[in-house]
C-alpha cells in the first residue's frame, strides 16, 4: 500500500490505502499508528463511513472516548440504514474469509474499541 501511495499520491481513492494500512496497525495493537493512517483516509476521503468507524476504534482503544463517539457518530449519519447500530450488525458483516486468528485480533481491537466508543452489543 505504501508504494502504491509513493506511485499515485494524487489518486482520488487513495483513502483505501490509508484506511487499510491504518487498520493492519489498529489490529496489531499499534494505536499511535493507526490513528496517523486513519486520520489520513479520513481527510482523504470524508464520506466513507468505515474509515470512520475504523478511526473510532482506534481512538477508544487509546483512550479519546469523546473523539471515539463523536466519529462513531459521524459513520451512522453517513451510512444510512441502520449501519454501525451494534456490535452484532458489525459481526454479520465483517468478512468471513478472515482467519481464526485475525478474527481474535479483529474482535480484541475494532470490535473491543467500538464497545468503547458506544456501540451496544444489540
């Protein structure tokens, strides 16, 4: 993703790159990280609700509980639907090609920084 950006820094969808780097850190534990990669697909691309709500885990696992809430926020008003409701909506949509392992690390992180930021189970 890194030289993808280095490749392309002007491309219009270059949040995903961001987003996706930011998201390896959030489930490795590397908050600080994540947060810089998240705050950058963020201001890339302002209307992607999962950027947001990738950014809200990643602040509640540091402890920015309000910053948390308030992206949480932003993501449900961006996705229509019902979207970021609860945790158990998250769970049915999550990928299911993820292995045993990232799902624990899926579950310890961005699902564990969501519950932080406010999201209910139900």
């Amino acid at each position: 993703m890194e030289q993808a950006i280095r490749l392309s820094p002007r491309d219009p969808g270059i949040g995903h790159c961001y987003d996706l780097i930011g998201t390896v850190h959030l489930l490795q534990s590397h908050i600080d990280e994540a947060v810089v990669w998240l705050e950058k697909a963020r201001s890339a691309m302002p209307g992607v609700p999962i950027f947001r709500s990738h950014l809200a885990a990643a602040y509640a696992v540091s402890g920015k509980t309000e910053r948390a809430s308030a992206e949480l926020a932003e993501a449900r008003m961006l996705r229509a639907e019902d979207a970021f409701s609860s945790i158990t909506e998250i769970k049915a949509g999550a990928p299911r090609s993820l292995s045993p392992k990232t799902r624990a690390l899926y579950d310890a992180t961005y699902l564990a920084g969501l519950r932080k930021a406010g999201m209910p189970e139900e």
